[in-house]
C-alpha cells in the first residue's frame, strides 16, 4: 500500500499463459474461506485470473484494524498494483457481499483507472444511517454481535456469550468490557452518534461519481435494502451513466442471498430461486472479456413480488406507475392490542382523538423478524408470524377491512404519526403486516425514529414532554402484493430490541446512561393532527 504496509493476497491463474481479465475480492473474512477458494477455481476454469485479499489488519494481512475507514485508499492501490502483474491484462472487475461489496464501492469511488466493472451484493450506503444508526436508533445487536465476532485478526466464536443478559447490560459504552472484551471501533461508534467527519469520511453518498457498470444485488429483508436501493438511484441520477451500466435486483432474501424458496416463516415457492452465480459470471463477461450476452437485453430493474411470488422487470425504480396512497389510522381510543378497535382506511380522519400505551424500557418489545443481521439463530430474520406480539399492550395495531382485491406496492413505504410523550427522549417504531385469512400476521417492513433526530441527526433535540410533534419513519423499500382476502395491520410501538437499542426515556447520553423510566405515550389520529401509512401502490394485484 503507498503507506508501506502489505496486504496478504492469495492470487489464482488459469494453467495456461498469458494475460488475462483479473477479479477482485477483498475480504475481512479470511482469504482462504473455502466458498472464496471455490469461487476463484471456477473463475480460473474459465479464463480469469483471481486475486483474494485480506483487509488491512485482518488475518495474514499487516496494519491496524479499523472497520469501514481504510477500504478506498486500499483498494485503490490493490487494483494499481493488479494492473502492474504480467498475467492482468489491465481490465480488473470485482466481485463480494456485504463488506467485500462496501469495498467495490469505495475502490469505485476511488476513481481507480483499471477497475473496469462491480458486482455488490448486499452493500450498504451511508454507513452511519444505513449500518449503526436508523433515524437516530443504534442497531445494538449487529453493532455488537459483529465487533465480537471480527474483533481480532480472525473470526470468533459468539455462542459462549450470555446474550440475553450482555443485551440489557448498561450503560451501552461498557458492553464490550461486560463481554470481557476491550473493541475499540465499537466504543468509536456509540460515541459518534451524530453524522460528523468520523462517518463523512466513509460515507458512499459525498464521494467522486461512478461511472462503471454496476450491478446490484440484494434482498427484501437484508440489513441492507435501502442501501442496495439507494446505491442504485445514486447512479441513476448521474445521467452520464446508461441504463446498460446500471442493474437493480432485489430478491425475497435476507443477508446471504441463500437460494432457497424459505425465508423465516414464509415459503416463495419454487418461482424465488435465481442463479446469481450465473448472472455474475455473464456480467464480467460481458465488461472484462467484451463478451456480448443476455445482460445487454436485462431490464434495469428486475424485483420479486413477494405475495404474487413472481418476478417482474420495470424500467425504473419505483415505478412511473408507482402512486402514494395513504392508509389512516382510527380508533375510539383502545387500539392497544390486536384485540383493540384499532382501524386501517383509506378514508381520512375526522373526530378521532388519540390511543396511549406505555413504554417501559426494562420490558421493551422484541424483535422478531425483519431486516436484521447476522445471527439469526439469535435474532431471527425475514418475515415471521407476528401473532405472539400482538397480545402486547404496549403495541397499538391498527388493521384494515378484508381486502376485497389485491393491492400492488413497490417502493418506499413510510409512516406519518403525530405523537407525545411525557419523557423528553423517547422513540417511535413502526412494522407493516400482511394478514393472512386464518389471522397467520408477517411482518413485511419496519422502521424507528428516535425522538431527538425527528429533524434531523446533525443535531438533535430534546423534546418537551406532552407537546405534539410531527414523526417521520422510513419503513424502507419492499415489493409485495397484499392479496384478495388479506388485510394490512400497522403495529405502532416505542421498540424493537435487541435489533435497536433501548431509549431510556431520560435524555441522558445514550451510550453512557444506565438509568431508565417509563414513558407514555399518545398517538394521534384526528382530522387537524392525522396519521398513516404511506404505501407506494402500483394496482391491483392476485
């Protein structure tokens, strides 16, 4: 690297001479993994030349471990020296999910000459909102669960932990020492809960544009959906970028994008399966080798619908056809439970008040499902059955009428309330369901929104208790046909733990506080104060 420090590289070449198109994966995961070993032999077999790299400070590599921060001035110089290599005939693509896809991004960014080529798969954005903090809410358990696995040079075990216990250890600034365990870039990252330079410096959206063929990949209920999205949309908008460069697919799949038609609790039938191994593999040979395929005729968005369980192929992202619509809240004020009178309509409010529940951060709301990463024998992920929840007084549910026909959505789903408190930092989250006919309720999108960051992260505020303030929660992007016969439920809630961190309700530093109170809360719904479901409806579906 131009600082001197080395980077173990296993390289493979074809058994024959020559130069050849060469591939780039750079890993914190360990460069001799037996899938990225596999991965390299079948590339070798058919012409490329294969370079597998360890990360600054991890496994065989030298230099100091520092996650996210070192990745573009590395890769930069990776693919120079690549470049320089008899056997690389210059045209370097890479490939890689989830870290291994951040650092094509960053190598991208770069503005490396010979990177010619990238196939993200699951890779996030911005790192501060689309990895540790959402609208403000720390993502506790990925946070932590992967600093204790990628702490040192090597992966470590996690299932000697009391997990239950470390989760709702406090103050959140001393976890690390509860474990036993002094991590440093995890402590960095409770204490940087505010966008500054430390998350500017690595963050995707406020670097140099680029202008090579990218394809991305990711799946409905990945940690990093949005970041997929928003990745994809980034290069849309450069209109020096064809539609030819530029590749959007989302599939029914959590973090490893398994090919499986079971995600949680939902099977997607047979129609889910999709070789993403074989479409790579045409992408850089179409933009390494110049090899003219089937990729010039994709479309430049290609999704599954969940609930119709197909897949479709628009031009654009959401859809032209793609209408907000909203979805109201109503009660007569006991929407507390799945039991409550809590009502969905697509017509708006007029003399409805508000309901309350009560928010105690020692009993918070598990989380069950969604986008969470990366253990999902701990925290389960995708969609599952929400039924045990919804007993819960502290989750209001509001639930529409049978749906008389399908309802089409794809896009961005986002939830309006108007709220109080009686704390001065409190948060609010929010989870769309799709209601089967026999009461079966899975989860599709959820977000949060603390309190202090309603406005904004840059620099937040305190509220005052009882006031009525305006909240905004992106639920994220999804694809999803709630079908002829299903209902659609929003659960309002105050958590979603261990997936977000507890609000403590005090106002204390998040990361330092260690004391806690009860807040209660008030959602509004009337005609002056309404909130709703905002759904990105495209037409009637099955």
């Amino acid at each position: 690297m131009r600082d001197s420090i080395e980077l173990s590289t296993d390289v493979y070449l074809p058994d024959i001479e020559g130069q050849f198109p060469t591939v780039l994966i750079r890993t914190p995961y360990g460069n001799s993994h037996d899938s990225r070993v596999r991965k390299a032999l079948n590339l070798c077999s058919t012409g490329y030349a294969v370079a597998i790299q360890d990360v600054r400070g991890r496994w065989d590599s030298d230099g100091e471990w520092n996650p996210w921060h070192c990745e573009r001035n590395d890769g930069e110089d990776t693919i120079h020296w690549l470049s320089q290599q008899a056997w690389c005939n210059t045209r370097i693509g890479m490939i890689g999910s989830s870290y291994s896809a951040f650092t094509q991004w960053e190598a991208a960014r770069s503005g490396a000459e010979h990177l010619k080529c990238i196939i993200p798969r699951v890779a996030p954005s911005d790192i501060y909102s689309g990895v540790y903090y959402r609208q403000g809410a720390f993502q506790l358990f990925t946070a932590l669960g992967w600093s204790l696995q990628n702490y040192r040079k090597s992966q470590q075990p996690i299932e000697m932990y009391d997990w239950e216990s470390l989760l709702m250890s406090l103050p959140l600034m001393d976890m690390d020492k509860v474990s036993g365990k002094s991590i440093e870039f995890f402590r960095d990252w409770l204490k940087h809960d505010k966008f500054d330079d430390f998350w500017e410096r690595i963050d995707l959206q406020s670097s140099c544009e680029v202008q090579i063929p990218v394809l991305s990949i990711g799946g409905w209920y990945d940690l990093f959906a949005d970041g997929t999205v928003a990745n994809f949309l980034e290069m849309r908008s450069d209109q020096a970028v064809s539609n030819e460069f530029n590749k959007l697919i989302m599939g029914p799949w959590a973090h490893p994008l398994e090919n499986q038609s079971q995600l949680g609790d939902m099977e997607f039938g047979s129609t889910a399966h999709f070789d993403l191994d074989d479409l790579e593999n045409k992408w850089l040979d179409r933009w390494l080798k110049g090899e003219h395929n089937e990729i010039e005729k994709m479309a430049p968005v290609t999704v599954f619908v969940m609930g119709a369980n197909q897949w479709k192929e628009e031009s654009e992202w959401p859809p032209q056809r793609s209408h907000n619509q909203r979805l109201y809240l109503h009660s007569d004020g006991q929407a507390n439970t799945v039991n409550g009178d809590g009502v969905l309509s697509f017509d708006a409010p007029s003399d409805d008040e508000y309901d309350e529940f009560t928010y105690d951060p020692k009993d918070p709301v598990p989380t069950l499902g969604g986008n969470t990463c990366c253990f999902p024998e701990l925290v389960p992920w995708g969609p599952k059955d929400q039924q045990e929840l919804e007993c819960r007084s502290d989750i209001l549910c509001y639930t529409s009428a049978v749906l008389e026909e399908g309802l089409e959505i794809m896009g961005m789903v986002t939830v309006v309330i108007h709220a109080s408190s009686d704390a001065v930092s409190t948060d609010f989250t929010a989870k769309l369901i799709d209601v089967y006919p026999f009461g079966e309720s899975f989860n599709v999108v959820d977000g949060i929104v603390r309190a202090t960051c309603r406005d904004t992260c840059l620099d937040p505020n305190l509220i005052e208790p009882g006031e009525v303030y305006k909240y905004q929660i992106e639920l994220g992007p999804t694809a999803i046909v709630f079908r002829k016969g299903h209902r659609i439920r929003l659960h309002i809630s105050s958590s979603n733990f261990p997936r977000f961190d507890r609000n403590l309700n005090t106002g204390d530093d998040f990361a330092f506080g260690s004391e806690c109170s009860v807040a209660h809360q008030r959602v509004y719904h009337s005609e002056a104060r309404p909130s709703y479901v905002l759904l990105p409806v495209t037409g009637n579906g099955q």
